[in-house]
C-alpha cells in the first residue's frame, strides 16, 4: 500500500496512493488509521484523487478513521473522490458522516474557518 502523510499545524492529510480501496489493503489501511488518529489531531482530510474503485472492506477503512477521530471530537474530510466514489459514499450514505469537498485546499480553509471553532 502506496501513502504519503503530511501534518498542517494540527490537521493530518493522508493520500492513499493506491487505484483501489478494497479488500487487498484495508488491513494495512485500518492499521494506519488506528496509529494515526490521534486526540492531537483536530482533523483529518484523506486524499482519494488516486482512488478509481471502493468496496466494503475499502468503506470500513475510513469508518475506522471515522470512528477513532469520533472519540475525540475531530472531523474526518474526504477530497478528491471521483464521481463513482462519490456515488458509493452517497448510496452508503457516508456523505452524511464524512464532509466531501473537492480539494485538500478547500477541506483546510473550511476547517480553517471561524465557523469551525
């Protein structure tokens, strides 16, 4: 499994570099969430502009995310969904847990903003 990390003050920004969300790397994918969702963090924004298929097991994946930024009160964006990602999230109904913006600019002026404190 392909990633890159990146920490904006206290925001983590994580890119799966890999075409698919499935069943073949959300072992190692949970595995990293769990190390990375700490209660330092105030967000999370996963990168998916690689990502062309999700399955289930690629769904539990970020609902782990989800849940372990949860105990700590912090959000987790999701940007660069393709429109079948999107379109899996929205039949999943996880748009209604994750926030979807296009990019990880407008995920970190939107967690930026006042409205958010």
């Amino acid at each position: 499994m392909k990633f890159s990390f990146e920490q904006d003050d206290d925001i983590a920004i994580f890119t799966l570099k890999s075409t698919s969300l499935d069943a073949t790397i959300s072992g190692d994918l949970k595995s990293e969430f769990l190390i990375l969702c700490q209660p330092n963090l105030v967000a999370l924004i996963i990168d998916l502009s690689y990502v062309e298929f999700m399955d289930s097991a690629g769904i539990s994946s970020l609902l782990i995310a989800e849940r372990q930024m949860a105990e700590h009160e912090a959000p987790v964006v999701i940007v660069g969904a393709n429109e079948h990602i999107q379109t899996t999230l929205r039949i999943s109904q996880l748009d209604r847990i994750f926030e979807i913006v296009p990019t990880t600019e407008e995920a970190l002026q939107m967690l930026r903003s006042p409205a958010n404190d």
